[in-house]
DNA sequence: CTCGAACGAGAGCACCGCTCTCGTCGGAGT
DNA sequence: ACTCCGACGAGAGCGGTGCTCTCGTTCGAG
C-alpha cells in the first residue's frame, strides 16, 4: 500500500533533522552537536525530537552510517576498474583523503575516538566497510589478471579472518599471510595517514601535504606488490 | 628562597585535581569528564577549581601533555641503544601499543579527534615528539653505524622541514626523502594500527592482534630499510 | 601590623540530554 | 460515517554541565 500522510510527513521530518543535524555536525563538530539546537534549526521542541530519535546517540549513530555511505561513494565513484591498479589505488586513496578534507567533523566521527559510550557496529558494518571492499576489489582484480607474483600461499585461519580473506579478493595463489598482512597495513595506514595530517601531528614535519601523500601512498602501493 | 606554605599547598591541589581528573578520564573517557566531578573528587565546589585551571578545556591539555609525556617516556624505557635497528623498531613500537591498551581513553585523546576547540599546539609540541624523537633516533643510529645502504641523496625541504629532517637522523647519505617518507610513513602507520585496533576497525578483519601487530611493524621496518 | 592578593563557598546563568504530561489530530477498523 | 487508539508537538521540569560573580576569610609580603 501507498504510504500514507502521515508515514511521509514523518519520514520528510526525518529528512530535515538529520539534514540540521548533519550541518551542525560539520560546523561545530561532534562534541559540541546538540539535539536542542538541531531542534530549533528545524523548528521543533527539543523533546519532539524524540519522537524521531531515541537519544543523541542514535541521531550521531545515523550520521555515522550515512558518513561511512558518503565516503564509500567517493571511493567507489574515483575507482577506474579498468586502470593499473596502482593507479587505481591511488585514485581511491586520493578520493578518501579529499572527502576527509573536505568533511573534517564527519571523518573524526567515523574515524577518530568512538564519541559514545558503544557504538552500534551492527548497523554501520555493511556502511563501513564500503571503502575496504573497493580496495579488496582492487587487490582481488590485480591478482586474477596476473600482475602480482605468487606468493608462498602461507594461510593461517587464527591471524586473519575468512571474512576479510573474501573481501581481500578470495584465494588466489598471489595471495599468502604476507600479502594480506601488507594489504591491511596499506589500509589503515591510509587512514594514519589522513588522521595525522587532518589532527595536526604532522605540523611542522610534512610541508607539502599533496606531494608528501602521493609518496607515502605510492609506497604502500609498491608494498603490496602494485 | 623557598616556597611557601601557600604555593606548596597550591602545589599539592593541583596534583590532587589532575590525579583526579587523569582517573575520570580514565574510566569515563574525555568527552564524559566533568569538571565538576573531579571538584566533588577532591572535595572542592567546583567555582575552586577555576582557581587552578581557567577552563575545563585547560585542564584537558594538562592531561594531554601528561599523557605525551607518559607514553614518550614508555617508549624511551623501550629502546636498547645497543640492539640492532629492526628489534630497537619493534620494541618501540609494541611499547606503544602496550601504553595504547592500557590507556585506551588517554590514547583517544591524544590521537583521537581532537576534542577542544583547539588544543595549544605550543605547550603540547615538545612532550608530543618524545615518541618520534625515539624513532628518529633508532633511525639515526642505524645510519651512523653504516646499517642502511647510501640513498639516491634527493633533498627537497618544500616536501618535509628541516626540523623533521633534524628529528629523522640529520643530513646522512643513507637519507633522501624517499627514506625518511617512508620513515614518517613508518611513524603515521604505528599510530594507523593502533588506532583502527582500539577504535574497533579490524573487528572481523583481524584475529590475533599481537601476531599480526608484529608483522605489520616488521613490514614497516623492511621498508624503512631495517 | 597592615593591607592587598589569593582562596573557598555559594548563588546564579544559560545550556544540555532526557522524561513526563497534556491537548490535538490523523487514520484504521467497525 | 463514526469511534477510538496511537502518533504527534508543546510545555514544564529534573538533574547535570561549564562558567561567572560576589562575599567573607586567611595568608604573607611590605
């Protein structure tokens, strides 16, 4: 059946919370986002609100999933599938450190301290892991069109999941324990990377902040066999 | 001369509220930490404790040059001068990652997203190069006693400063820019893993933390040439 | 010994997250 | 077509927060 009036107004006010919020999120970051001024934004009581949201949490939890969906569209959208991979990489890793650049609140949420007291991963998983299935994707076609040599084929259940066995592009003979150990490294290490720059410890060591990226990412690139 | 009763029990309720403070923030995390709390701690209105700190905000960056002190001094105590580069690396940085798990909230808030408006870069800089400072030197060391093959010699200070440059062994022909690159990168990617480790990222991914903590660090070792 | 500065206590302001109650109104079932 | 339950927004209120101001007290330098 249709949705009714009601069902709609509810879900455009929805809409229009999270749109305040979000802009709260990006003005005052999330520390300082307040449920009571989002309210007014919208002009609402603060205890309407409610009515939409269960807590501040859940309203922050909401901004989590659709920051993980918003950076994992900007990768998605930079990857050239049918580019070297090194090149396709790089692409990706330049889209994420522009969206963090560009969206400085909403990449400390996602990938700063944890603001609540539990995050809810459940919900995020899928959102969150986006980023990490384009660069799985990347590593998985690098290897079935043959550019990366094969590997002693070492394969330890205890030191890494099968779940990111899959995402890391499945078995293939140019995959061992190593490989993957290196593809996790050049993974997170994108993140220390963009976290560094964007908090500040990199001041007054990396001048060049473009240049200084393409090198380091061009390093992780060459670790992992691109 | 010396102090007098007044400064020595000024001196001694200043330690009281940073005590106090450093185990709000250890339970509860900085997000969550009162200062009105840590007055009722100490048995202090909370008007009193402005008496000692201008500002919550300040109070925080105290905690924070304590915990780069703590941690810089954990990597310190870490580092045998007389053991080869690769094992003075890996000591150093599972000495971090120790002081990281046990200090989890205090790991946040130096490395997290940064909580005040804006911390006091001033005041914080030197108790926060203490690490990097021990890197550096692990880096020098190898360097000075002919460890690491003479580099390409490339120096271009738009890309890294001089006093990174300083920090990373000084002027040597095992240094280029594409090594001490790859020794910030080495640096960010130490932080990178132990962040996604404690802010839950290689949930699902990662199984054994200690041994793939390890490999990791030793990947980052070869590539700084250790 | 004096007097100003430092100090602790208390009240108060504006704001916060969250709960509860109370009229109102939409819409599904009869 | 009517009824009635549930969703809804508004408002008051609770306990908490950071921070400011005032007011006596007390310490210690001159």
């Amino acid at each position: 059946m249709p949705p009714t009036a009601r069902e709609r107004v509810r879900a455009e006010l929805t809409r229009e919370i999270t749109d305040a919020a979000r802009r709260q999120l990006a003005e005052v970051g999330a520390a300082a986002l307040s449920l009571r001024a989002v309210a007014r934004e919208v002009g609402m009581v603060s205890s309407a609100v409610y009515r939409y949201f269960p807590s501040r949490d859940d309203l922050l939890t909401r901004l989590i999933i659709d920051g993980y969906d918003d950076v994992g569209a900007a990768a998605e959208a930079a990857d050239a599938p049918d580019a070297p991979p090194r090149d396709r990489w790089l692409a990706v890793c330049r889209a994420v450190r522009a969206w963090a650049r560009s969206h400085p609140h909403e990449y400390a949420l996602l990938y700063g301290s944890p603001v609540p007291g539990y995050r809810a991963p459940q919900d995020t998983v899928p959102a969150a892991a986006r980023v990490a299935l384009v660069l799985g994707r990347i590593l998985g076609d690098a290897a079935a069109s043959g550019a990366l040599p094969p590997a002693g084929g070492a394969r330890d259940p205890a030191l890494i999941s099968d779940d990111a066995v899959a995402v890391l592009g499945g078995d293939h003979p140019a995959f061992d324990d190593v490989v993957r150990t290196r593809a996790l490294l050049a993974w997170s290490s994108l993140y220390g990377t963009i976290s560094f720059e964007l908090f500040g410890h990199f001041v007054g060591s990396v001048q060049d902040g473009d240049r200084y990226f393409d090198r380091a990412m061009s390093e992780l690139a060459a670790l992992i066999g691109f």
